[in-house]
C-alpha cells in the first residue's frame, strides 16, 4: 500500500486555504488603513516626534509597494522573528508595512494594537473556496479526520464553519479547530510545565533544526523551523500519539509558516496555490518538490483528494 493510501487525518490551515482572500484584499487593506491611522496619529503626538502626524494614501501604497518588493527576503516579524514572507498575503501585508511607516517616523519598536487587525479582519471576511463542502464532505466520507489548525480563533471559524454547513450538519460536528496556533511564532517549548509534552514529544522538537538548510541560500534569511507553540497544536491534533505523524496530511498556502515544520517532523504536505497578487513564491514551489512522495502541490483543495 502507498503513502497517499494512507492518510488517517488532515491538517487545514484556513485563511487562504479554505478561504478566497483576493476576493477580499483591496477591502482589508483598506480598513487596516483607517484603524492604523488614528493608531499612527495619536502615537506620534504622543512622542512628539518630526515629520506631522499626517497619513497620506500614497505613504500607505509607497509603503505597500516597498514591502511587495522586498518580500520574501524581507519577513513577517509579528513576533519578533521573520516567520513567512512579508508580503505572503494580505493580513501579513499590512501589518509589516504598518510597521515599516512607524520605522521611518522614528518609532523603532512599534506595537500595533491587535485591535487594528481585528477589526478590518472582522470587517472583510473572506468567502470560502468554492470546493469546500465537496472536497470535505469526500475526505469525511472516505473516514479521515478533519482538523482546522490556524491563527485565527475557534470561535471564528466555527461561525464561519456553521455559516457554510449549518449548525446541525454531520459534517461540521466531524471538523475539530484548533485556535491560536502561533504559527508566526519562532520559538521553543514551555519549560515551567512539565506536563504539556510527554518526553517523546520535547525529543522530537529537540531533533529539529534551527532552519531549513537550504532556505539561506533562495531567499537571503533562515528559514524557521522550531515553532513551540505550532508544535504544541499538532502535539493536541495528534493526542501525543506520535506515530500519527506519518499518517497525517497538512494542508496549507505558505509554506514556511503551514507545512515546514510539520514535513520536518515527518507529515506529508500539501501546498495550495496562492492567487495573484499573492502568487506563490518560486522557492516554496521548490522545496514542495524537494518532498518527493510526500508532498503535492494544487491549485485548490480538490488536490486533497488525490490521497484518498
């Protein structure tokens, strides 16, 4: 029997995933404007600092472009460590631009509230792919698990999930979400609790590399790999039953931040195709290829089904 025979459970990311976000973009990026702004107004008189507290458009768009252009040499560095390309989607986008108009103006360290996000994320909400409750309904059928792992909260998804199925719908009761994954984070495991991971678990995080090998050299940065608290999500997917791993399929649109580690650790990956204008990166197709028999690349989730 052949690897793809045997896949038990899947992985989701979401946003761009499961979701349209070209549909949506120009609108995101809008909204994060109008937060950011009266965010950027009130911390430069705050600091007193030169230059006015004026936010034209065109320093957003001179902004937006600079970010495009750099990326993805240039990383997301919400949690302090680039973790995906900058300019990987819209969400991301925005935030590092943001954080590149505070640099110009002084402000060294800037911390956009999580609000200013929040609220153009809630405001623009991506449709889902249109293959969704097909391929799903397929994959469940087929008796594989479904599990929807992502930054975005449980309590969003799930609306999201009963807005597409319905509250009482079989298949909605068959998907678990996992919340808060951190995926952006580059980071070790918790130490102060020695009960989260079993010691199986810590060895395996432990045996990963710091970054991918190969990644300096395409993309003129490390490529991150130890994510703890990713690590811990698919430690929960996977109930601490290690030998799960090889059985399981994730599924997601960037590579570095969705399927590095999980490959590293010895899943198999599936690479969805990122929509202009937020086409995959040469380089993630390359290292997808890299994965021989266990990893695939599509242009929508119906790739999935070519496992089963």
């Amino acid at each position: 029997m052949d690897r793809s025979s045997r896949i038990k459970q899947v992985v989701l990311d979401f946003d761009g995933t499961c979701t349209q976000v070209p549909e949506i973009f120009r609108a995101y990026l809008e909204n994060y404007l109008k937060g950011f702004r009266a965010f950027f107004t009130d911390e430069i008189k705050r600091m007193k600092l030169a230059g006015g507290d004026k936010l034209t458009a065109s320093d957003w768009e001179n902004a937006l472009s600079e970010v495009r252009c750099h990326s993805p040499k240039a990383g997301w560095t919400l949690a302090g460590c680039p973790s995906a390309p900058a300019a990987a989607d819209p969400y991301i986008l925005a935030d590092e631009s943001a954080k590149l108009i505070l640099r110009r103006r002084g402000i060294a360290f800037p911390t956009i509230p999580f609000t200013v996000g929040r609220a153009a994320y809630e405001s623009c909400v991506a449709p889902w792919r249109p293959e969704v409750p097909d391929v799903f309904a397929k994959l469940i059928s087929a008796g594989i698990k479904l599990h929807i792992v992502s930054n975005s909260s449980s309590a969003f998804i799930a609306g999201r999930l009963k807005d597409l199925f319905g509250a009482d719908s079989s298949l909605m009761q068959e998907i678990n979400v996992q919340s808060d994954a951190g995926k952006f984070r580059v980071t070790e495991l918790t130490w102060e609790d020695s009960s989260v991971f079993t010691q199986e678990a810590r060895n395996r995080f432990a045996s990963l590399p710091v970054a991918c090998s190969k990644s300096s050299v395409e993309l003129g940065r490390p490529l991150y790999l130890r994510r703890g608290t990713y690590f811990e999500a698919i430690h929960k997917v996977i109930r601490g039953n290690w030998d799960e791993l090889a059985t399981t399929l994730f599924c997601g649109d960037i590579w570095e931040m969705d399927l590095a580690m999980p490959f590293a650790l010895g899943g198999c990956v599936q690479l969805i195709e990122r929509a202009m204008p937020f086409e995959t990166y040469p380089y993630e197709k390359q290292l997808l290829q890299e994965c021989g028999e266990r990893g695939r690349f599509s242009q929508d989730l119906s790739g999935l089904l070519s496992w089963i």
